[in-house]
C-alpha cells in the first residue's frame, strides 16, 4: 500500500515529467512563438523540484530551511524571464543569461548547511546526463547525414566524428570519473557539498556545453567535407572540445587531481587549429582534431598506465595518492 509520502513523491516525479515533455515540445520556439510555454514549463519543472524536497525534508534535519534558501532563486529566475516574455523589452537571451546567472550565482553563495548527497548516487547521474550529451553528437551525425549520399564522404567523417565521441568517454569515464567520486567520499558536511557543487555543478556544465558545440560541428561537416567551414561551425567544432576539456582540467582539479599535461597539450592544439580553419577542407580539420584526441588516449593509456591501472583496481585509490601509488609499484 502506498503511503502519503510515496503518493506525493510520485505525482511531483509526474508533474516534473509532463513539465519537461512540454518543455521539450516547446524548444524550437523558446525564442519566439513558444516562449512562454517554455518559461512556464520550466517554472513548473523547477516547482516540483522544490516539491520533492520538501518532501525528503520532512525526514531530514535542517533540509527544509535549506530547501526555502533555495526557493528564492528557484522562484525568482522563471518569473524574470516570463517578465521578458511578457514585456518583449529587449533581447530574450539577456533575460535568460540573467536569471541563469542569478540562479547559479545564488546557489554559489547561499548557506549549503542541511543538505546531503550520496556521492555514489551524485557523481553517477551526472555521468548519466553527460552521456545523453555524448548521445545527442552521436545523433548529430545520423541527423547530418541523412539526405546525403552514402559513400566515402559521408562515412569517413561519421567514422571520424563516432571516434572523438568515444575518446572524449574515455577521458571521462576510465578513471576520472571513478577518482572524482572517491574523493568526494572522502569528504563529509559543507565541504562535501561544497565539493560536490563546484566540481558536478559547475565544473560539468562546460563539458556538457562543449559536447554540445561539438555535435554542431560534426553536423555541418557531414554537409561540407570538401569544402572550408564557416567560422562558427569550425569554432564550435574545435571550440566545443576545448571548452570540454577546460571543463575535464577544473573538475580534476577541484577533486585532488593533477594538472593533466597531455589535455593542455591538445587544448593548445585544438586552439591552432581553430587558427587554421579557413585555410583547410572541413574533412582535413575533423581529421586532425581525431588525431589530436587519438594522441592524447594513446599517451595516457601507455605513459600513464600505471597510475591509471591503481585508480581502476583499487577502490580507495584516487588522484590525492596516485604519486604515492606510482612510487610503490
């Protein structure tokens, strides 16, 4: 039999589900015809959010006013949109960028006293949410393909496109993400939620971003193989992976880690080949940004393999003993 708690936490969980599906529905036009169905969705999405903690709060000392800390922004960023909506007084993207900022400005600076986190729970759905964004490239590529013939331009780019997909998973997912959520249990209190904040919160969204960008690139290449690229989708082709590896160097850092050399090293490469853009086929630039990423698995699968074998075999392992590690092997 379900209990009043269980029966709230499930009709929260469906209004958030039919807010994101509406505000799905609502994207294309978020700028234009649909604008305020999707402030609205996201008002709602963002409501039973907050519902949901409330809910939790109930069993969970000094959640509740963590939870109306929070509300203060969660309330306040929609309602500053829906004002643009409402009021068509300047570009839409300034109110947006305002209450995004708001909204994460004030999650920087609000009092994190209350709320908890299961490391193990927390590190894995962000991982979750950033294969949707590795996924939504590899749609890219089916979408940017079709109503093109299939011959050795449209597959060799795919082929090319699917192969930085896969490494940009493996800089992320062979030991980075197993090392980042052992340190982060290795903290407790504010600073695990700091921890927690910094590096999923904020560290994650360039990563997201620059897949994102990236998925944009191989798109128009697809389209455009023998030709030069324009700046933007040249820009966000390389741009996207810079911002993504920027994002990999903050998060490594904020959790114990290393500076990674190597992913330096291709951010500068992928910078000069920005450079070089308007200069070469779009082929010949996805090419080379393959095999800047190519380079960059191969140095750390061989160079690094001692280390990286730690990290993965032993369970208390993680960037904050990996010297020590090295040394005893």
């Amino acid at each position: 039999m379900v209990n009043l708690d269980e029966g709230a936490v499930r009709l929260a969980m469906l209004g958030v589900m039919a807010a994101m599906l509406v505000g799905a529905l609502a994207v294309p036009g978020a700028f234009g015809d649909t604008a305020v169905l999707f402030v609205v969705a996201y008002a709602f999405v963002r409501i039973f959010q907050l519902v949901l903690f409330v809910i939790a709060a109930r069993k969970m000392d000094g959640m509740l006013r963590a939870t109306l800390i929070l509300a203060r922004s969660t309330i306040l960023s929609p309602a500053i949109v829906l004002v643009g909506v409402v009021s068509e007084w300047g570009p839409l993207e300034a109110w947006w960028t305002g209450a995004l900022l708001l909204e994460y400005g004030w999650m920087l600076v609000m009092n994190v006293s209350g709320w908890r986190i299961s490391p193990h729970h927390f590190s894995e759905r962000h991982g979750l949410i950033f294969i949707i964004a590795l996924g939504e490239a590899v749609i890219s590529i089916g979408i940017g393909a079709s109503g093109l013939e299939i011959d050795g331009k449209v597959v060799i780019p795919s082929l090319l496109g699917l192969g930085i997909i896969v490494a940009m998973w493996w800089t992320y997912f062979d030991v980075t993400a197993l090392a980042a959520e052992r340190y982060l249990r290795t903290r407790s209190g504010i600073p695990q939620i700091r921890l927690a904040q910094h590096a999923y919160s904020y560290a994650h969204l360039p990563m997201i971003i620059g897949a994102i960008f990236f998925s944009l690139g191989v798109k128009k290449t697809l389209a455009h193989t023998d030709e030069v690229l324009a700046m933007i989708p040249a820009v966000a082709l390389c741009g996207g992976l810079i911002l993504y590896l920027l994002g990999q160097l903050a998060f490594r850092a904020r959790c114990g880690g290393f500076v990674a050399w190597p992913r330096v090293v291709a951010v500068v490469a992928l910078g000069g080949l920005i450079g070089v853009s308007g200069e070469i086929e779009a082929l010949t630039l996805l090419s080379a940004v393959g095999l800047v990423f190519a380079l960059l698995v191969t140095y750390e699968t061989v160079v690094e393999r001692s280390s990286r074998h730690r990290i993965r075999s032993d369970e208390t392992a993680t960037w904050a003993n990996r010297a020590t590690a090295t040394v005893d092997e």
